[in-house]
C-alpha cells in the first residue's frame, strides 16, 4: 500500500471554486453560482479528477459502435433538460476520444435508450458523426460526454497525485503539495484484498473497538485510491477529500474520518492504543449510482456517552451536492455522473469497462469549511471507508487508512547566563524555543523558578511564577518559535533551576502541548562573591614664587609653574600640566598657582619647575630652573 502526506508551510492563495452550475449554450461554457456556503475555494468540485477539465453528461450510445473507419456514425439517446452544444466539440465514449464533426436532427424515439443513472430520462436520439483515431468497441449503453478543457478556478486531485508521486523520497516536504499552496495533501493506492474491516468496527464505537484483517468486500464495498488535501489562508480552514472504488454497480454509502490523534493498523488486527479525540470529523456520503445528486453529513466526536461504550457523535450539518440541486451550508459532495479520464492507473470491476477510466459512479469527492463549522485544528491520520448503510451504527465494510498532518509540538530552554554562576543581585532570565511540525502555535509559555536548594537538578511548575509570553510576539525562525521570560534577581546564595512549558488545551492542532524532556540547560547558581578593596593615594599641592626687579620697577610678564617626579625635572616625568599665573605690580612681586591634585605621584618627593616670561621691553625673562628650594616632601 502506497501512503503518502506531506507538512508545507502555510501560503495564502485566492480562494477559488468551480462550485458552480454548468450550461452549454452553442459550445460556450457558461458558469453561475450555487449559493453554496463554500463559493470561494481551492478546488475544482467538479465531477472530475482533473484540472481545468469540465465533463457534461451527453447521454449513451444506443446500440454498440463497432466500425473501425476513422469516422463514422452512431445513435446517441439524448437526456431531457440539457443543453446540447453546436459542433465541433469532443467527447469521450469509453476511454475514446473522438470529435463531433456534425449531428442528425434529433427525434423523439426513445426505445432502447437506458443511462446508468435510473433516474435520468431520455428525451430522443440523435446521430451523431465523428471522427475516431483509437477506434475501439464500445457496447451500447455506453456514456457520452462532452470534454470542454480551458483555464479553471482551483486544484484538482491530478495535480495532487503528480505532486505526491514526484517525491520519490518522500523526504521532506520539497515537491509535494507546497506550489499547490495546500498546507497537507495525501493520496493512498489500496488495492484488493487489503485491510478491510472486521465485524464490530462502527463508526458510533470508540478506536479501540474497532478491528480489520486483510481480506476482501464485494466489488462495489472495495475503495481503490483515496486522497484529501487542506488549505489554510490564515482566516480560513478549507478540507476536501475524495475516493473512487472498483465496481459501480449500484449505490454504496461512504465516510471519511479525520482523526486528531495518530491511528495505525497494527498487524495485530487492532489500531494499536489510539482512540477518538474530542473535535474528530466523521464525513458520512453516497458513492451514488450513475452520479445522482449526492448529500454529505458532518458529525464530530464529542466522547464516549456516561457509562456507555458507544461515542456520542454532535450533528455538525447536511450539505447538498456541489452543483445545483443540493442544498446550502458550508460544505458538498458530488459524484461523478458520467465516464470521466483517471489521472492514475485504474480499472474497474467488469469485462465491459475499459482501463484509464472512471465510469458513472465511481468516483466520490466534496468539501468542508472548517473554520465555519467550527472544526478547524490539526489532523494527523484519515480513512475512508464503505459501509452498510447510512446509519451511524452500520457495520464498515473496507478501509484505506493513512497519515496526514504531522501535528507535534516540543519545547528545549536555555538560561541566558553562558556559564550558569551569577553574582547575588544580578539579573537572569529563561528562553524558551518551541518547534512545532504543523501551522503555527498559538498560545503562551509559562516560566517557573525553584530554588534556592543545594545540587538541585530539575524544576516544575510548583516552583514560583515568573511570567506568561505569549507566541503571537516569538521569534520566528522556520518552525521554532522562541519567547523570553521576565528577568529575575536572585539575591540569596545556592543553586536555581527554571522551567518552562507550553501548557495542553491551549491550540487545536497541538491539544498536548509541550514539556521539556529534561532541565539540563535550565539550571545555575548564584554566589556571594568577596568584594577587593584598593586605595589611590592622591596629594592636593600649591607653589609659590617671587619675583625681584633690581632697582624695583613694575613688573608685567607671566608665571610658569609645572611639578615633576624628579629632581631634574626630566620631561616625560611631569605630574601635571604647565599652570600660568599673571604677574602684574611693583617689584617685588609673589604669585601662586592654585591648587593642583596629584593622583599617585609615585615618588614621595615633588619637584617644581617655574620661569617667567617678561612683557616689559626694559626686563628680561627668567629661565626655567628645577631646584630642591623648589621642592615640597608630601612625607611631612
């Protein structure tokens, strides 16, 4: 059995639909709106398995088309209430193509004419002329239909089954369903005689009452291919799911499960330890015969009813066929309701259908608005199945069972200290990264601290609380979404540990939530450390000088004063900048520096060195000299 799912990123799209009704006016496709709930989607709701391709229903062969000329004729039994195209056009008799090259005038003789739907009827004949290139045999009763390709709103399955086909790997998410812009896309081959039901399994019983065996059903109980894809604008949550089965031979009724918890068939013949979770979605529809107009009822599973093992499913709605006849709400199923082109290998039940076609019947596909019924979340495995009837409680017939979203979420956390050890009274706080492998998470982290207690390891959320950050403002960075906690300042000595979790019931599509594994990078210690006392000595200095005119006069010039380290006053030993000071009056003249404070001055000896400069023309200056006269002991 072939299982494929794929996890893409979310990527907003336009929502288009081909939920629409379909009139042939003269070879002119025209489209009008259903007033369906779901008028804007992904997909093509279409009857058919295939993009930008439209199928109408022209009627049957009347008598078998046996010629093997390149064009010839034959009776076609026209249905009452279409409108039939002008030629040109192409149909599809079989698995042949042929082209409608002109047509007879219609009659009213409608013996001999039979559709594979009963209920259609049969309005006359017509002959049509055609021009064959496979020219096969086809028997009569054979559907007619018209094949009209151009451009069409939405995806179809073929374009899912080559996007899943293509990966052959199936590693990781790189070619499957992401350029469909689906955030999940599964198509699983079943075969014969493989995982069928057993006796007890209904759909009102939880999982653990539930059995399957390899085996077989009956032709028209047996599902060959079955395939769902969901997509997810932000705003809205659309699921669409689809089958086909072997035998179209009369009506059987179908369902589609989407399961929040992972469920696999074990060989065993149980489904392991999983059972239903509450929000599950039961989708109960018809493999109708001939295409007749198709219905589909929700249900979502609320849990097991008091003291009783049968489940109790809510009524979420019932939704007519996608193209006019059905009824209004957010969701539809269609079956197609003539021969349509298979896009994989397939072959129906009967020496009289040929292979690489689906006929009237045999193939089932609809749609659900999640956000509008309320049901929106992640959904790790689906199955459809047949079963016996349309009551809750029928008895399962076969089963195609599979993976789908990948809907786990895990938590790792870090201290933002590198080391672990911080000083008392300094600030500390928690990173918490959660990864998840489906949308993204919604919700808050919480942060605990234990502590203080010596050699603790691990911590919980009994410890205190630190704070809430909530994952709408994480970082990003593909699928991890990282949060801060609040600061803390520890200020009593010994070891702490934090903790984080992303608590349960907070998203639908992570209902469990996440817990750390271990606390290994959570924990730290806080130490007193002994503070270092150093002292600087530093003197707070003057100096003075006087200066004598012989003979006296006035004195106007300028006072040089700069201490030194040393006696000789060496340059690059000095101890402060030079400081000029005034010298202005009659002779003799004493001036000082104001005072200057020394930082370390190393020596215990300071050393002045001064020299005046004169501005008086009649007197000269006096050098600079660096004398013990000159100098002050800061011992004293």
């Amino acid at each position: 059995m072939l299982s494929r799912a794929v996890t893409p990123k979310r990527k907003g799209r336009n929502w288009l639909t081909a939920l629409a009704a379909l009139s042939i006016l003269t070879g002119t496709l025209v489209f009008s709106s259903t007033g369906l709930a779901l008028t804007q989607s992904e997909f093509e709701l279409d009857k058919n398995a295939t993009n930008d391709l439209t199928t109408v229903h022209l009627g049957s062969s009347k008598s078998a088309i046996k010629s093997t000329a390149a064009t010839n004729s034959f009776i076609n039994c026209e249905i009452v209430g279409v409108i039939y195209p002008a030629p040109p056009f192409t149909i599809l008799v079989d698995s042949e193509v042929m082209t409608v090259d002109s047509f007879g005038a219609t009659t009213t003789t409608t013996g001999g004419c039979s559709f594979s739907d009963p209920a259609l009827v049969a309005s006359g004949t017509r002959v049509y002329n055609v021009t064959r290139l496979a020219r096969a045999a086809h028997p009569g009763g054979s559907d007619v239909t018209q094949l009209i390709t151009g451009a069409a709103d939405g995806d179809d399955w073929d374009q899912v089954y080559a996007s899943i086909t293509a990966d052959a790997n199936d590693t990781g998410a790189d070619d499957q369903c992401l350029a469909l812009g689906a955030v999940e896309c599964a198509w699983i081959h079943d075969g014969f005689d493989v995982s069928v039901f057993t006796g007890g399994s209904k759909d009102d019983l939880d999982l653990d009452q539930w059995g399957h065996t390899d085996s077989s059903v009956p032709p028209s109980d047996e599902i060959l291919d079955a395939f769902a894809a969901k997509y997810d604008d932000g705003t809205r949550e659309l699921l669409f799911f689809g089958a086909d089965r072997w035998s179209t031979n009369g009506a059987k009724d179908f369902g589609f499960w989407f399961f929040k918890n992972e469920v696999v068939a074990e060989p065993d013949g149980t489904f392991g330890d999983a059972l239903h979770a509450v929000g599950d979605i039961l989708i109960l529809g018809t493999f109708s015969q001939g295409g007749a107009v198709a219905t589909i009822r929700v249900f979502s599973w609320a849990g097991l009813g008091l003291g009783d093992t049968n489940g109790v499913l809510n009524t979420e709605g019932n939704f007519g066929d996608c193209l006019p006849g059905g009824g209004t709400g957010p969701g539809c199923n269609t079956v197609n309701d003539t021969t349509i082109p298979s896009p994989w290998a397939y072959q129906g039940a009967g020496s009289t259908q040929v292979p690489g076609v689906i006929y009237s019947g045999g193939f089932i596909e609809g749609g659900i608005d999640l956000t509008e019924l309320g049901l929106t979340g992640c959904f790790s495995s689906f199955v459809a199945e047949t079963r016996s009837s349309p009551s809750i409680s029928a008895q399962l017939k076969d089963m195609v069972l599979g993976s789908f979203e990948s809907c786990e979420a895990s938590i790792t956390t870090e201290i933002t200290d590198d080391d672990g050890i911080i000083a008392s009274g300094d600030s500390i706080s928690d990173t918490a990264t959660v990864h998840v492998t489906g949308p993204a998470p919604i919700g808050d982290v919480d942060f605990y601290l234990c502590g203080p207690e010596d050699d603790i390891a691990t911590c919980d959320a009994t410890g205190t609380f630190v704070s809430s950050e909530d994952l709408a403002g994480a970082t990003v960075s593909g699928d991890d979404y990282t949060v801060t906690s609040d600061s803390v300042t520890p200020t009593e000595p010994g070891d702490y540990c934090f903790y984080a979790e992303y608590p349960a019931s907070q998203d639908d599509n992570y209902p469990d939530g996440a817990f750390p594994i271990d606390s290994a990078n959570e924990c730290f210690t806080v130490e007193l450390f002994q503070p270092e006392l150093s002292t600087t000595q530093t003197v707070t200095i003057k100096d003075e000088a006087t200066i004598t005119v012989s003979g006296g006069g006035n004195l106007d010039g300028t006072a040089h004063f700069q201490p030194f380290s040393d006696s000789s006053c060496t340059a690059g030993n000095e101890l402060a900048a030079v400081q000029d000071v005034d010298v202005a009056g009659a002779s003799p003249k004493t001036v000082g520096t104001t005072p200057m404070t020394i930082v370390d001055p190393g020596e215990p000896t300071i050393y002045w060195q001064v020299s005046y400069t004169s501005d008086n023309a009649s007197q000269s200056d006096i050098a600079a000299t660096c004398t013990e006269n000159a100098s002050i002991d800061i011992n004293d």
